[in-house]
C-alpha cells in the first residue's frame, strides 16, 4: 500500500507495504526518509525511473525507526524498493 500527500514544500509518499513505488520520474531531491516500523529486509532508493541502476541509498534491515535527512539531488527519477512490509515515508521535491 501507497499514499501520496503534499507536505509544505515536499511530497510525501507513504509506503506500508514490499513492491517497487516511482513516485517522480524527472529530476528532484530525497530530502528525508522517516522509517516508523523497519522489516526484516532493506529498502532500496535508486537515482531512476526505470531498472534498478544508480543506487543512491540502500536502509538496512537493522536500522533504527527515526527520520534521517539526506538533501540528495537526482537526475532520472526517483525509485524506491522495499522488499519487506516496512512502514516509512519518503520525502521529495
């Protein structure tokens, strides 16, 4: 499952759920990725639309539930992969 909101100058996309989520498919920036519940397997931010190239930010399974800023640009869209039922949202311009 996906959610999309605006919140203040960022979109907002709320993942509950494994699959692959492009939410923008042009340039923009990552600005932070607020994990609320992490499963037992990574999530995976990629600098495209399509494929699986140019990995900007890999979140291990064992990471600690908080929000974690990153201010990252990207040039070819934005891909997010989750692979486990992990609950975060992503943040972007």
């Amino acid at each position: 499952m996906s959610k999309l909101v605006r919140i203040g100058p960022y979109r907002a996309l709320y993942i509950s759920a494994s699959g692959t989520y492009t939410p923008k498919t042009s340039l923009g920036i990552l600005h932070s990725v607020v994990v609320g519940e992490t499963d037992a397997e990574s999530i995976l931010i990629y600098d495209t639309a399509i494929g699986f190239s140019n990995l900007m930010v890999e979140l291990k399974p064992s990471i600690i539930e908080g929000t974690y800023i990153f201010n990252l640009s990207f040039s070819n869209g934005l891909r997010i992969v989750t692979n486990g039922d992990s609950k975060i949202t992503v943040l972007y311009e």
